[in-house]
C-alpha cells in the first residue's frame, strides 16, 4: 500500500535483520560521488558524473548506525561493488562455490537465479572493507535494482502518449462502428432478398501505451552475521532474496502507480 517505498528502507532493513538473525544490515545506493560547490551551483552540480561511481549508504539497522553516510569506492569495497557487475536481476547466478571448488549446478533455485554475493567467512576475503575491526561472521549483498519512473521528462512523455493513444483509439472506433454498420446493412438486404449472408472478418489494431520512461536506480542491501561467527543458513538467504525481489517488485509498481495518477490530473 506504500506510494513511496524509499520511507520504507528503514523498515526494511529492521525487518530482514530480525528474520535473518543477522548482525547487521544496511542498504546503500550507488551514485556519483559528491564534490565541494558554490552556493549559486545548478542542481546537481555537486555530483561528479566524470568519476567511478560509489555506493553512498543512507539506512543502516540500529548495530550498524555507523554505516550511514558511509561512502564506499569500488577500490576499497571491490566485493560489495561486484554484484552491480553482471545483470542486476535473476539472470546471473551467485558468487559462491562449494568447500570443494567445483561451481553448484544452476537450477531453478533463487539462491541460483538470483544474482548476489555471499562471503561465508568475511576474514578470508581480501576483496572485504571493514568500517570496524573486523570479526567472525559471513556476509551478503545482494542488488536492489528497479527502474524509476518518477521525473518531469516521464510524465510530460506519459501525457504526450495518453493523448496520442486516445486520439488513435478514437479514430478506431469510427472505423470499428462504420464497418459493423455496413455489416449490417448488407444482412439486412441479404435477408430482405432471401440470401445467405457471410459476415466478413478484419482484425483490428490493437493500440496500447508506450512503457513509461524509465531510468535504473541501484541500491545494495547487505547483511552480516560479524561477532556470531556463523554462516547464513540457505532458508536465510532464500528469505532475503525473495523479500528484495518483491520490494522491487512493488518499487516499480508503486512509481508507475503515481505516475499514473500525476498523467490524469494533468491531463484533467
């Protein structure tokens, strides 16, 4: 029922750390890195759009309220950043291996259709940043990726669109109308003559909306079990997978929902 599912981070992060049992959890969300202005700037000047982007972590559960504000490079945090590096959805499987080396057989296992990381032993991985001295404990990030629909650019787009498709689906209409009223009439004289009538088939256009403009935003969720030295079981992180993905789900539905909304009191 959210029409804004960014009140909803904190919420989520104190919601998979309780179900989890993890340490710690944290989203972040990858931008470009910010950089000193003037007071009389443009918007958006403060980012710097010519350097690698990092992930900036603005949520973090009440263990790990030391995470917010932190900003993370690829240099420094090359395993978290990595779950942006392939496709941020269910196409790519997981970086994880068995003790034995060999790579799991793919299935239809969120685990495997779903991209994440999962460090079963954070001290063993050189590629791990640490905000604090690090300890015993397993790690996972797992990509919040959704596509936004929610800018100026959109909804003129989405009126412009509305506007177009009704007048096409008007002038179909005519067409629709004035073909079924010649059908019609030709029945009505086939009748009158004692003719069989064959009625004639067409098939119409069908004419839909264009996709809302869109533009992908990434965030990254992560967990920690640090300080328990445990792993995650696979339920776990079977549960988080799935609750990521239908956060994202409703993101999405949530934007286009609003959008939708916006579109008609303008259009009215």
């Amino acid at each position: 029922m959210s029409a804004d599912l960014n009140n909803n981070l904190q919420g989520l992060v104190e919601f998979l750390e309780e179900q989890s049992e993890a340490t710690g959890v944290y989203v972040g969300k990858l931008v470009f890195p910010k950089r000193p202005i003037e007071d009389d700037a443009a918007d958006n000047s403060h980012f710097d759009d010519e350097a690698p982007k990092v992930i900036q972590y603005t949520h973090a559960s009440k263990t790990h309220s030391y995470m917010v504000d932190r900003v993370l490079s690829a240099e420094d945090g090359p395993r978290t950043h990595s779950v942006f590096e392939a496709a941020e959805d269910e196409e790519a499987p997981a970086e994880e291996e068995e003790e034995s080396g060999e790579a799991k057989k793919k299935t239809d296992d969120i685990l495997d259709t779903f991209r994440h990381v999962y460090v079963k032993e954070v001290v063993r991985d050189p590629k791990m940043w640490f905000k604090r001295v690090p300890r015993l404990g397993s790690f996972m990030a797992v990509p919040l990726v959704y596509q936004s629909c929610l800018s100026d650019e959109a909804l003129e787009a989405a009126v412009v669109d509305y506007q177009d498709v009704s007048a096409r689906k008007a002038e179909l209409q005519k067409e629709i109308d004035q073909f079924e009223e010649e059908q019609n009439q030709r029945q009505e004289a086939a009748n009158g003559a004692g003719e069989q009538f064959e009625a004639e088939t067409r098939d119409w256009q069908e004419i839909e909306y264009a996709d809302f403009l869109a533009q992908e935003q990434k965030f990254v969720v992560c967990l920690d079990t640090m300080g328990q030295d445990r792993a995650f079981t696979d339920e776990q992180k079977r549960f988080v997978l799935k609750v990521v993905q239908k956060f994202r789900e409703n993101w999405e539905r949530a934007e286009k929902a609003s959008l939708v909304a916006d579109r008609d009191r303008k259009i009215a």
